[in-house]
C-alpha cells in the first residue's frame, strides 16, 4: 500500500495537465472489463483522463436488463450511452480469468456466495478446454455472451439500429499484452 499513497502524494504536482477536466467529460468509449489488476485499461488503449468511460465487474459480466430491477452496471452502461453519448462499447475479457475459470470449470463457489450468485449472471455457462490455463476459448465464448447481452439493453439496441453505436468484444492476455478482436466476417478472434 505504501507505494501507491507516496505516487498518490506527489500525483497531483501536475496541476496544468488536468486543469481541463474541471470543464466536464466527453469520452467516445465505455469499456467493460473484469476487476483483475492485470487489466489496465489506460495503459492498454493509451488513453488519457476524460478519454475512457469504464465499468469494471467480476469476470466483466454485464447482467441482464431489468428496468424494474436496477443495477449499478446497468446505470452505468445506460450514462455512457444517453448521456455522454459513447460511440463504442468495448467488452473486454482477459486471459487467466479468475471468475470465467471458475464458471468453465465448474468450481465449488460455497465460500465466497457473492461472487457464486453474481456468477450465475453470465448464463449460459462459458464453455472450454478446463485445462487450459489461460481459459481463451472459455473467456472469448463469455464475452460473446456480454456482447449479446448489451444488445438486449432496449437503449443499446436502438442506438445499433440508428447506427449510433458500435461494440467491440476484445480479448487481452494478461501474459504478452496482446489484444484480440472478434472479426464477425470468420467469427473468430484476431489481432487488432
Ligand atoms: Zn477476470
């Protein structure tokens, strides 16, 4: 912990660099990932403060829509898109996936019921090699999933047939740093 309070005590000697973000955000992009510290966003994209809306949850799960049950999810998918008017939606799973190798293999999740239930979300069950360790084919069949999931969020599915949004199902390997994309043309997972 001590190394991240000493940054975090020198981090805003830089007062020029963020004086514009007092004026508001604009980002173009939200991007949904898993909690897993392997996974930082602005360091993969390149992005700086104010260019990347992000939702991180266990495994990048997106729930279903349930307008009369709100989630904090849903909240924050339905500010990016109606409010600041994000023009892409990134869903984008790791490799070694903690949550998504616990679902593919089936684990025993009694000790930590949290974590079991907000499992249950990501129905259907990812499938693939449980050897693996790096879980791809489980984790690239669930981001399918999540991506088919925000299709369903009613303001999503308006703003695809407007032709106002586009989503993206990304898979990074924690491992190399590289990225994949789902091509829909082969329906497979290639490099960016
Ligand atoms: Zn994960």
């Amino acid at each position: 912990m001590q190394p991240l309070i000493d940054n975090a005590r020198t981090f805003g000697q830089r007062p020029e660099e963020f004086a514009r973000l007092a004026e508001g955000q604009s980002p173009q992009v939200l991007f949904i990932t898993c909690s897993d510290s392997r996974v930082v966003p602005a360091l993969i994209t390149g992005a700086r403060p104010g260019e990347l809306f992000e939702l991180r949850t266990a495994g990048n799960i997106v729930p279903p829509y349930a307008s009369e049950h709100p989630t904090s999810e849903a909240a924050t998918i339905e500010y990016a898109v109606e409010v600041l008017g994000v023009k892409d939606i990134v869903v984008c799973g790791h490799s070694h996936c903690g949550a998504v190798g616990a679902l593919v293999r089936g684990d025993d999740l009694t000790a930590v019921p949290a974590v079991r239930d907000w499992l249950t979300h990501a129905a259907p069950r990812p499938s693939g090699a449980v050897e693996d360790p790096t879980v791809a084919e489980g984790v690239q069949n669930h981001v399918l999933t999540q991506v088919l999931r925000l299709r369903s969020y009613p303001f999503i599915d308006k703003k695809l047939a407007d032709g106002q949004l586009s989503l993206h199902a990304w898979y990074y390997e924690v491992h190399t740093g590289c990225v994949l994309t789902h091509d829909a043309s082969s329906d497979a997972f290639r490099a960016l």
